[in-house]
C-alpha cells in the first residue's frame, strides 16, 4: 500500500497537478495548507482532486500534529524553503523521518548555515553574519572587512530573491537605505565575498553546479550534478542543464564537497539540493538546500528513469534508497529561461516562438508572463518570462541549440 505522505504545499512550490502525476501511485498525498500564502495553487476544490486536505493555518504544532496523526501521516516533506521548518517541527512531534529542528534552521538560515560549513573547514566565501539591530556603520565595516564588492544575503529566503551585489561603500548604503524603507526593516542575513568566475571554463556554461543528493537513513548517495547556464543580473537563474559538462576530477571534487557539507549540516533523511562556485582557487560552497531543487528533478528526467519525485516520497516514508554512483544519462536534458532586464516593467512582444518549437531538440516552451504582464527583476528567479525545455545528443549540441535559440527569441519589454 502507497504511504500517505504530508506535503506541505505553498504556492511557490511544484504545480500540484505536476506533483501528483510525477508521484503517480507511489505515495498517497495528504495536501497541508499551513500558511496565510494563498492562490489559485492552494485552492481545496483543485487538491481535493489529488488527495486529502488538512488545513492547519493557525493550529499550534501540537494541535496540527493531532490532525496529521488523524490522517495516517507516514511522512512528510516540504518543497519550498518556507516551511521545512515547520514541517520539522511536525516530524519532530510525530516521530518522522525528516530533518531535525536544529537541522531544519541550517538549511534555511543563511547565518546558521555559513558558520556550520566554516567551522567545519569547506571552502567558501568570506563573510561575515549581520544581527538584529546593527547600524548602517556596523554593516559597512563588516562589509569593509569581507572586501568589495560584496554580496548581500537575507537570512532566508531562496530563488535569488533579495540577493544584492554591492559594489563599493556608496552602493551598499545605498542598497541599506532602500531595502529599510522598502521592507520596513533593517537588512539581517550575510555579507560574503563576491566569488570570480573560472576564466578558463566555456562562457555558454555558468562556472558554478549544484549537487543532487538523496540522504536515507543517514547514508548519503549523489545522483547527478547539474550544470547551469550564466546567471542573469541580480543573481537570477537562466537555466540548468544534466549532466554538467565537468571532467571526473571535477565531478569527484563537487560531489565530495557536497557530502562534506550534509555531513556538517546533520542532515539525516532528505534530498538535498547543494550549489557550488567553480573558482579560479577551485571548488567553493556557495549553499546547501535540504530539499528537492526546484528543476533538476524535471530535468534529469529527460535523459534517465530517476524521478527524484518519487525518491523523495521514499525518503520520507523512512524507506531506505541509495544510488552507487551518479545517474547514468542518455544524452543532455536543458531547461533554458529567459530573464527581463532591471528596467523591464511590462513585456510589450514574444516573436521567435515558432522557430524554436521546430527544432528538434526542443520539447515544451512555456510562456509565463504573457504580453501586457508585469514583470518584476526583484522576484528573483521566478520573474522568468519564457521557459525552453529539451534534450540534445550531448554537450556540443546543448551549446549549438541553445544558440539557436537565443538568437531566435525576441522579447521586447516597455
């Protein structure tokens, strides 16, 4: 029989429909509406189609865990940073394999979590951690000390949302200034060191990966390692792409790195989701994710029978998985997306559609911001207006469409 597994849904998580046709019948899903974050994704008529509903929205964790317990609850698991506290808490309570309190605020704290991976001796960037209260002048001479330029990180938060880069003294006052009248606070998070680029890799690939990794039961397995293509401005994603297109000493290098780091987090029963900076000084970790990363899963799906979807279920009915050795591909899955610039308010024209769905290698394009919507940089990754998604026979061919592409596509914004 199928477990009945918790998911604490939000409406930044996976499409509901998406989850429950890529879990199909492996798992039995019990949909947990926790938070005020409502759309038409968290509608109770769209999920009771897909399972059993649980509105715990003000309960306290006991409370809650009562109504999970009522409904069988075998696991629980949460796609989006927001509520893998909560849903700790929730296992914590109900005796589930899952990430501990004390874990769950590690892969969710960006102050918490760099200070783990240091002290535990992973390269990574310089930083220092940014406390409630501190003034405009204590962060400058913290950012000072780091080294410009700088990055600004919030404490939480996850799709590069509210990731600033800070150039000089002047810019991050600037930036301090903008984000407490704006937000009504000051800024709390962490300054790091802006990480340079490989020069010597390929431009078309992004010099960082992340690692995909399935920890059961405490032993931890890599299925693959994710390439991605250059980041658009304010650190917003434009696609990822399996396998990376890394030598073996790499892979092992980013793979070990990315063990390192569960290790240090605690990190017992979880997908994990871990970025890493490829440097001219080599490997460093930029940050470990104790989920399942938001579209690796989809990807890697493309060019292999793993669906991390399913995995992810297993793991957190307690069942115990483990990979040998990173997943096998046949041929390269992409998941191209194309970001409007800063200035951008409103997309004005798509043209180019038509030519990119005659090439070969491309199977679904998504717009997802039609023309006349607003769009906003400051949404981070998620104020993406196309998406392309495909597979090609190998790395020349990835680099070869996605120049096709490219050149294809005209977004025109007012």
């Amino acid at each position: 029989m199928a477990p009945r597994i918790a998911v604490m849904h939000h409406p930044r998580s996976f499409f509901p429909l998406d989850l429950f046709q890529q879990v199909g019948g492996t798992a039995d899903l019990l949909w947990v509406l926790s938070g005020p974050e409502r759309d038409e994704t968290t509608d109770p008529r769209l999920l009771r189609h897909l399972g059993t509903v649980v509105d715990i929205a003000g309960m306290g964790v006991d409370r809650a865990a009562e109504a999970l317990e009522e409904h069988g609850t075998e696991g629980i698991v949460s796609f989006v940073d927001d509520y893998i506290e909560d849903a700790a808490a929730l296992a914590d309570r109900l005796g589930l394999r899952y990430h501990t309190p004390e874990v769950a605020l590690s892969v969710v704290d960006k102050r918490v979590q760099r200070t783990l991976v240091s002290e535990a001796g992973i390269p990574g960037p310089s930083f220092r951690v940014v406390s409630q209260g501190m003034s405009t002048e204590e962060i400058g001479h913290l950012a000072t000390e780091v080294g410009f330029p700088v990055v600004l990180k919030p404490a939480k938060g996850s799709g590069s949302r509210g990731i600033e880069l800070a150039g000089s003294y002047g810019e991050l006052l600037s930036l301090l200034s903008f984000q407490e009248s704006s937000a009504g606070g000051s800024f709390v998070g962490v300054i790091e060191e802006f990480l340079l680029d490989d020069p010597g890799r390929n431009p078309t690939f992004a010099s960082y990966v992340s690692v995909e990794s399935v920890v059961s039961h405490g032993r931890t397995s890599h299925v693959a390692v994710t390439g991605r293509f250059p980041l658009a401005s304010a650190f917003r994603e434009t696609g990822n792409f399996i396998p990376a297109a890394e030598d073996t000493s790499t892979l092992a290098a980013v793979t070990t790195m990315a063990g390192q780091a569960i290790e240090a987090l605690g990190i017992l029963d979880s997908i994990v989701h871990t970025e890493i900076k490829l440097t001219p000084d080599g490997p460093k970790l930029i940050e470990v994710n104790g989920r399942l990363g938001g579209r690796p899963p989809f990807v890697l799906q493309e060019v292999s029978s793993v669906n991390l979807f399913q995995v992810a279920c297993a793991v957190a009915a307690g069942r115990p998985v483990c990979f040998r050795r990173l997943v096998e591909c046949d041929g390269v899955g992409f998941w191209l997306m194309f970001q409007p610039p800063p200035s951008a308010r409103r997309v004005a024209s798509i043209d180019g559609l038509a030519t990119v769905n005659d090439l070969a290698e491309v199977k679904i394009t998504c717009v997802t911001r039609s023309i006349g919507s607003a769009v906003d940089a400051r949404e981070g990754t998620d104020s993406k207006v196309l998406t392309v998604r495909g597979r090609t026979k190998d790395l020349a061919g990835l680099a070869k469409t996605v120049a096709c592409i490219e050149s294809a596509v005209a977004i025109r914004y007012d």
